[in-house]
C-alpha cells in the first residue's frame, strides 16, 4: 500500500525556493564569492527571510485546484493562477512580486476567455522555460497515487499542466523528465544527480532530515502542511 508523506516534497520545495530567492537575478560570479547557505531576507526584493516565490505559489494553487476538483482541471488550475496574481493569494506574505513573462501572458489570455486553458501556453522557441516545470511536482504525487503507469497517458497529464502557461516542447519535456525522476523517488529508487534539489530532496530525504530552523523560518509553514494534508486525503481516497 502507498503511503508516502507529501509534506516531505511540497515543504522541501518552499524551503529550497525560500532559499533562492535572496539570489534571484545574481550573477554566479557573485554567488560564488559571497554564497548562501542558510536562509536570509534581502535579496533583490528586499524581503524578510524566508519568503517563498511564485515557484511555491504556483504550486500550492495546484494542489488546491486538485483538491477542489478532485482530479487535474486545467482551467480551473488557471483560475487559482489567476487568484494568486490578481489577489496575492497562497503568497508567503500577501504580496505578489514576480511573474514570469511568458506566464503573464498566458494568463492574460486565459483571463480574456481567448483559449481553454491548456492551449494559453506560448509554444516558440523564444516562450521556452522553466515556469511550469517549477509547480509540476504536485503532479508526480497525483499519478503516484492514481496509478497511472502509462507512459504515454502520464505524458499527456504532463503536457496538459505545463501547456496552461508553457506549451513549447523542451518546456514539457522538462517537466516530464522531472516527473518520472520524482516517481523514481517515490518508488524507492536510488537518488541521481541531475536535478535532484529542493521538492527531490524533500521528496528523498524527508521533511524530517530537513534543517529545523530553516523550518521554523519558512513563511507560512502550518499553512502549507494543512494545504498539504488535504491534498494527501484528495489524492489518496
């Protein structure tokens, strides 16, 4: 029987985005001299310690959304998207202060009733990122416990999340691939090198080996283990 804890992926996830906000838009160089290793306030958006990003947001609204519908809805995945943007909801803080361009856009177009949402997604070269690849871990849980096994039909589940605000074919390639590493995961499989960070290692290590007060520190920290817990039972019924 299945019975994997999602706190230990999703708190691993807002704990390692916690982290990487202070070093948004800083050059390697500058990391390199002056690294972070412990979660700080500041940063380019001069905000307390940690604060989570639209990479945890946009997750936590996909897990709400699958726990809403009990099943993956794109278009009302879009619409929570929306809520974050527009209402500074499941923020660290009540205060959106990023967005991606390509996710903007997207959402514009779905605000605007253009397309359904799984086809607001840009699909050129120059729409290629990471913003959906960053909330796809939800996802990994959602087939874990649903059993899908298909190669193909997780493709397809994959494609259809991504594709709401990046439908190029690296993009989802990239989430796919993040994806089947995480059900590795979750299947016992050893850990790899590539890619293995903040949900990964949640998901390898568990909530339990992460540093204490990096747990204290994270914004909102009952918030997204209740969120989490609803999800558990969604998912899992």
């Amino acid at each position: 029987m299945k019975n994997f804890n999602l706190n230990n992926g999703i708190i691993g996830l807002a704990i390692g985005d916690a982290l990487g906000v202070p070093a948004e838009f800083k050059s390697r160089e500058e990391l390199k001299r002056y690294p972070i290793t412990d979660m700080v306030g500041d940063g380019t958006y001069n905000l307390p310690a940690g604060t989570w990003s639209d990479d945890t947001s946009m997750t936590l609204a996909t897990i709400d959304s699958i726990i809403s519908t009990g099943t993956i809805t794109p278009n009302d995945m879009a619409n929570k998207f929306l809520n974050w943007f527009r209402n500074a909801e499941y923020t660290a803080t009540n205060e959106t202060f990023d967005i991606g361009r390509t996710t903007l856009q997207a959402l514009a177009k779905y605000e605007l009733k253009l397309y359904d949402a799984s086809n607001c997604g840009e699909d050129n070269e120059y729409s290629n990122g990471n913003g959906s690849l960053m909330r796809i871990l939800p996802i990994a849980y959602y087939i874990y416990y649903k059993d899908v096994t298909d190669n193909q039909e997780i493709y397809n589940i994959v494609k259809q999340v991504s594709s709401i605000t990046h439908a190029h074919e690296v993009s989802i390639l990239g989430c796919y691939i993040y994806v089947r590493l995480a059900l590795e995961l979750l299947n016992g499989k050893n850990k790899t090198v590539a890619a293995c960070t903040g949900g990964l290692l949640g998901i390898y290590y568990g909530i339990k080996n992460i540093k204490s007060s990096w747990k204290q520190n994270l914004k909102r920290y009952d918030y997204i283990v209740e969120l989490c817990d609803k999800f558990d039972e969604t998912i899992k019924d």
